[in-house]
C-alpha cells in the first residue's frame, strides 16, 4: 500500500466501517492504488449501541476510538464509502507540511467546497490531521450539529485552521 520508498511520507490511515465485512472493492484499491505515502492502515468498526442518540455518535465514538492507533505524524480518517484518487493522501500531506496555520484538511467528496471561501463545514470523510493536533481534540456531537462541525469549531477556537484542499481528490461512492 503506497511506496516504499524511505522518503515518502508515512500516515496512519484510519477507515472507519459500519462492519467488518471486506471494504467494497473500488475502495480498497483506490487505498492500494496511494501513491507517493507509505500507510499504515486501521479499521474502527462503528457499532451502535442500545442508548445511542445519533449515528453522529457513533461516529464520534470511532473518531476517537480511531485517533489512538498508529504513531505517523499524519493521520486520516477515511469513510468506508469514499474513493480517494491515487495522489490524494500525498497531495493532502504536501498541504499541511506547507500550510502551517492548518490542522486538517479535506478531499471534497460530496462537493461541498466553494472557490476562494473557507468552508464553514468539512466532512471528515477525507480528512488529513496533524497527530499533535488531533491528540488536543475529542471528537463530539451536539444536538443539530455534527461530530464534523463540532470539529470544525473546536479547532477554530483552539486557533487552527480546517478546510478543504482543492487539489485533492476524492469522490463519494455511488449506491446502486
């Protein structure tokens, strides 16, 4: 998965799946497809329980579950419904390590990013964290606001920036 070679960067890559059944097929290859990093691939399975409120936290829940695992400098949260294209992580990377200000950023997959505006709301589905950054937040939900705007947020108000990387690339799945 990814190169090899000692020079590229390393990131955790933390999928976040609904079961444990194999990742649907477009998925899994476009993780092995990832040119440019070398990963290091997790699985958090989401499972709803009996006095959940939301899937917002169960989502949450994995989030944090999934925080924990790897030791890269890098760690991405990946939907188990969403096709990166092969530089997407590596693009991602190149963003942060040249955008100090910033601890995430996103491939826009649902399409949700305006030209020359900061998005209020990223979806985490793509999301590229800094790990020392990332270790400062608990993902969270509230009442009409997501686990992803409660991140947003939060990170704004710890002074850190979030928003899309318009030349990453990734699409949402298409349900048949």
């Amino acid at each position: 998965m990814g190169t090899t070679n000692t020079d590229s960067p390393s990131v955790d890559l933390v999928v976040l799946t609904r079961d444990s059944n194999a990742l649907h097929p477009a998925i899994q290859q476009a993780i092995d497809a990832q040119d440019g990093v070398t990963l290091k691939v997790h699985r958090v399975v989401g499972n709803l329980r009996p006095d959940d409120h939301t899937r917002w936290e169960v989502i949450a829940r994995a989030r944090n579950q999934g925080k924990s695992l790897g030791s890269s400098p890098w760690i991405m949260f990946l939907d188990d419904d969403v096709i990166l294209h092969p530089q997407c992580i590596a693009t991602l990377v190149e963003k942060l390590r040249t955008s100090p200000a910033y601890a995430a950023v996103a491939a826009d997959y649902l399409g949700e990013s305006r030209p020359k505006k900061v998005a209020r709301h990223v979806s985490m589905g793509a999301t590229l964290f800094r790990r020392q950054i990332l270790q400062q937040l608990r993902f969270r939900w509230e009442d009409q606001r997501c686990e992803c705007q409660c991140c947003c947020d939060d990170l704004r108000r710890m002074h850190w920036g979030i928003d899309y990387c318009y030349e990453a690339s990734a699409e949402h799945l298409r349900k048949p």
